[in-house]
C-alpha cells in the first residue's frame, strides 16, 4: 500500500513539475516574443542620454537620447513625456507655495494615501518606500493590476516648495526589469529642482477657454474648478484657497439693473466711460445695501470704478473692499452681452494675490 502511496506521489510531483515548466517555457516564449516584437536588447547596457529642463516649472532630469521620442499627452496636466515601444514616462507636477519645514509632513501624508488608493483600487503593490530625491523627500511606489498584469506602473513623487513632482513610468512587466536597471535609475538620479519664487504672479499660470463665449485667460495653474450653487449668472469659479475668479455672461437685455449698458464698449466718449463708471459703481452699492440688511456686519468700502484697456478692448474694472477680502470685476460689453470676470482675494495675502489677479486679467482675450 505504502509503495502504491508514494508511486502516486511521484506521479503527481513529475505531473506539476511539467505543468510548472511547461508555463515556465510559455511565459519565457512569450517575454521572447515582446522582446523581438521591440527589438529591445536585454544585454545592452549602455544608453546615452540628453538633458531636458523646464524653467517655468523649475525642474531638469536626463531622458534617453535614442530610441525614445516626446510626444503630446492628452492629458494636460502633464508637462513632458516621452515613448519608447511598449512604454511611456510621464512627468507632471502640482503647484503649490509650501514652507520646507511642511515638506516631511507631507511626504508622510502623501505616503500613506496613496498607499491605501492602491489597495482600493486593487493594486498588487511589488514596491514602496519613502526616499529622498534632488535633496527633498520622496515616494516610490511599483505596481500592477492582477487582471492586467501586461502593464506595470513605477511612480516617483517629491514633495518640494514648488508642489508635487511626480515622474511615472509605464511599462510591460517583461519590459520593466529591463528598464528599471537600464535608465530608469539614471532619470531619478538626474533630477534637479530649481526652487521657484514665493511670489504667486510668478509661478505657473494656465489658459482656460470659455465655454459659453469665444474668450480665454490664464490663471494660477494649481486652481481647481468649483460649481457655484444658487446664482443663475455665476455658475463656475476657479480658487486656489487664495486667488478666485468666477466668469460671468449675460445678456443685458435679461437683467434691468443692467439697462443702462449699450451693446458694445467699442467707440465710448471719455464722458459715456466716466458715466459708466459711475452707474456701475452706484449699482453694486446697491447689491451691497441689501445684503447689508440681512447681514450688518457686510460691509464695503474703498469702492473705485474706471476704464482701462486690455488685449485692445475697453474694460470697465470695478475693485472693493467687503468684509475680510478685496473684489475686482473686469467688466466687457461686447454683442449685447455683459462679460464680467470676478476676482477675489483675501486681506491677509493681498500683496501677492493682487498680482495675480492683474497678471490673470491682463491675459483676456477675445477671439474675433
């Protein structure tokens, strides 16, 4: 009977150890087949590289200088990135103004986060660690989808004064080893970050396009869109926390405190301007008032309305102090339309925010 037992046994060994070296030799044919299909050498070992640099976003770091090519993401928030076959690397960043003492902070933070965002999602986790990078703290994470276990994702994210970096790799899993000891290590290592001014109206700006009207204009590249609840005109804002701008379009025929409007700001007299100077300021006093009696501790003061130029057209801009912040509104009439972009910023960042604001509303355009 024992010798029945451990004849089967060796049956059962010899039968998985076929098994395991049949799939051993699929998947080696098939790492073979993604090699050839790439022409990537497994053996060369040196790769030349050639220096980017990106002076807005203040960061530097070496890319292969062959067999790799930049190329347009779609995503927009991603400011260089190139493709080898069968892989991509991305770099993006975040912008933000923080103190260094914050970084460790929320390095640790971020760390932990993203950790627990990948094992929500389903992530099978080969790598993570916490590092440093160009002299700040850093995060590592290497990683795959179970069901999707062709493609493997490699971030690096440094926490610095100017935001986040985060260089990403994506890659096939028969690829990857190959990539991760070849460049991948002399990318990381080439970074460089160049600490950008604490002035706000100095660090990265973004376009953003109207969507209901053929106009555009930049703002800080670190606000976010915000939906506006229970204001039919006002229904979109962008804020950083700090800077905010909330566009306005409405036709002046559908509003009466706006009738005292023409259809276009083209051709005015100094006397239609100063005139309308004065209706503008007059109407927003009266805006003021009413809220004043729900509310008597809103205030306005400092109200001051004149004409300026931007991008060619007449702009009527409107600024005023209300409770703890400053409003400026930069008024265009153009087609019958009442084309308003209202900023706001509070008292105790005014000095840079202000900046922002005039960098902000110097850039509108209008396209014909």
């Amino acid at each position: 009977m024992l010798k029945k037992f451990l004849a089967a046994a060796l049956l059962a060994c010899v039968a998985l150890n076929s098994t395991v070296q049949a799939e051993k030799s699929a998947t080696e044919k098939e790492k073979i087949q993604i090699l050839d299909l790439y022409h990537i050498n497994p053996d060369k070992t040196n790769i030349s590289m050639q220096h980017y640099k990106n002076k807005e976003y203040g960061f530097s770091f070496a890319v292969p200088e062959k067999d790799y090519k930049e190329y347009q993401s779609k995503n927009k928030n991603i400011l260089y990135s190139f493709r080898g076959d069968g892989r991509v690397f991305l770099v993006d960043c975040r912008p933000f103004i923080l103190k260094d003492k914050d970084l460790n902070t929320l390095n640790n933070k971020f760390f932990y986060k993203k950790l627990a965002d990948l094992e929500e999602k389903g992530y099978k986790i080969l790598l993570k660690e916490q590092l440093s990078i160009a002299k700040y703290p850093a995060m590592r994470f290497s990683y795959y989808l179970p069901e999707k276990e062709l493609a493997i994702f490699d971030d690096y994210i440094i926490i610095t004064p100017n935001g986040t970096y985060k260089f990403s790799y994506v890659g096939n899993r028969f690829i990857y080893p190959i990539d991760e000891k070849l460049f991948l290590p002399k990318i990381i290592q080439s970074v460089k970050i160049t600490p950008l001014s604490d002035d706000i109206y100095r660090r990265p700006f973004t376009t953003k396009t109207l969507k209901d009207y053929p106009a555009s204009f930049t703002m800080p590249a670190n606000c976010i869109l915000m939906p506006i609840k229970n204001d039919p005109h006002h229904t979109f804002a962008y804020s950083n926390g700090y800077f905010f701008v909330s566009p306005m379009i409405v036709n002046i025929t559908d509003k009466a405190e706006l009738s005292f409007y023409p259809n276009s700001f083209a051709n005015l007299s100094d006397k239609d301007k100063e005139t309308l100077a004065a209706k503008e300021a007059a109407r927003i006093q009266k805006k003021v008032e009413a809220k004043q009696k729900e509310n008597p501790k809103y205030k306005l003061d400092n109200i001051k309305a004149q004409f300026i130029t931007i991008g060619g057209e007449n702009c009527l801009t409107v600024s005023f102090d209300l409770s703890s912040s400053t409003e400026m509104d930069y008024i265009f009439v153009r087609d019958g339309k009442f084309i308003s972009f209202d900023y706001q910023y509070p008292f105790d960042d005014a000095t840079r925010q202000k900046a922002a604001v005039v960098k902000s509303a110097k850039s509108i355009r209008f396209n014909p």
